[in-house]
C-alpha cells in the first residue's frame, strides 16, 4: 500500500511541475535577455536561471502555477492558478446594502479610458536606426515599413501586439527603446509611425537610415560614426 502511495505521489508531482517551451521562451531568442518573470514570481525558488540555460528543481517545486501566468510568452506549460471568486449576493442583502448609500454616494465615478497593457515608445534622439529590435522583435510590435518603390521608410510601433518580454530595450547599446505598462489609449501611442530619412555614407558607401525628427543631419553610418572613417578598411554588408 506504501508502494502504491508513495507511486501516486510522484504521478502527481510529474503532472504539476510545469514544462518549458524552448522556441517560446525568450531566453532561447535572444541571449542577452533579462526577463526573470518566472524565476520572481515562484515562492519556492524552484526556477534556476543562468547563462546557460533555464531550469526547474522539481524537489522544490509545489505545482502552484504562478509561474505559468506570469509569463508573457505562454513558454511554460502546467498548471494555472485557482482564483478565488467572491460569492454572490443575494437579492435581499443586495437590496439591504442598496439602502445603506445615499444619492450622492451613489453616483458612478467617471468612466476610465482603456488602458494598452505594454507600449514600446523611441527616443528618437537616441536612436541611430540599427534595426535591432526591428529584427529581433518576436511580435512584430515593432516594424520596418517601405513603400513599395522603397523610397520611404518609416518605424512602425504596433503596441497591442506588444506582450512586454523586453528584448527590444535588452539589445538596444543606446537605450533608445522603452517599454511602458498601462498606458491610456487616448495617448496615441498605440499604433505610432515614425519617419525615417535615408542616408548614403561618405566614408564606406553603404546606405543607412535614422529617425527624422531629433536628429542633426547624419553623413556616416553607425559603424564609421564610432571608427575612425578616415582609414581605408570599410564595412562589407
């Protein structure tokens, strides 16, 4: 009977500890990334997170899910915790409390305006068009649009597609991005474009682009901005 006891426990345990899904998980798309959701959000400290890898001690671990709902990226499969819902009144101690408030406490406050929960915002003084959160971005919350001639190129911020893992400011070297939680929709920050001014280098030749509004007229890339462009090594693209 122990045997059988102590067989079901293990079962059970294997069933609750959640399992990672590396292709999801944002450690695996980018490596410089700084999310620790589910590490901060476990009360048993059951969750390892280093250079190398993200890990779980299974001996620590209750099978709460806190985890689980933490993050963002729905990388962690297990249980979901319970939430407690408030029971029902009923019509009588409804009506009993209904009493109790006067007109004037009564009135409904002011409605409040939706709220975005996660908006990436630019600095565009900041910002030298690198295109790194551009391209690492896994949401396409940020996107590099052209016209179909290519001859007008514009950042494109689509907040609701936005789910906060982070990436974007972990790989910007300026600290040009930010990401923002709760932001009012009236705001205009949801859905944002900003225009881009095309540039060619006149140390390397390779064409470039920057934000237009906060910036001073470039004439080199990024990379000829930081090195010394007089020499003769240019970049190959």
């Amino acid at each position: 009977m122990s045997l059988s006891l102590g067989w079901f426990k293990q079962l059970k345990q294997e069933w609750v500890i959640p399992e990672v899904i590396p292709e999801r998980c944002v450690h695996s798309l980018c490596e410089v990334a700084s999310c620790t959701r589910c590490v901060d959000a476990c009360p048993q400290e059951a969750w390892l997170l280093d250079d190398a890898s993200l890990k779980i001690d299974t001996s620590r671990c209750d099978g709460c899910g806190l985890c689980v709902a933490a993050c963002t990226e729905s990388a962690l499969v297990g249980n979901s915790p319970v939430v407690e819902v408030t029971p029902a009144i009923n019509r009588r101690q409804f009506l009993r409390k209904a009493l109790v408030f006067s007109a004037e406490d009564s009135m409904a406050p002011p409605v409040a305006l939706p709220l975005i929960p996660f908006v990436p915002m630019l600095s565009l003084a900041n910002c030298n068009g690198c295109d790194a959160c551009i391209k690492l971005c896994p949401h396409q919350a940020l996107q590099l649009e052209n016209s179909d001639d290519e001859q007008t190129l514009a950042y494109r911020i689509q907040a609701e597609h936005c789910t906060g893992c982070g990436i974007c400011m972990d790989v910007c070297e300026r600290d040009a991005v930010e990401v923002r939680q709760m932001q009012p929709v009236d705001q205009q920050v949801g859905n944002t474009t900003i225009p881009l001014v095309q540039a060619r280098c006149k140390a390397c030749g390779s064409h470039f682009h920057y934000p237009a509004d906060g910036n001073a007229v470039k004439q080199h890339c990024r990379i000829c901005a930081q090195t010394n462009h007089h020499r003769q090594l240019f970049q190959v693209y």
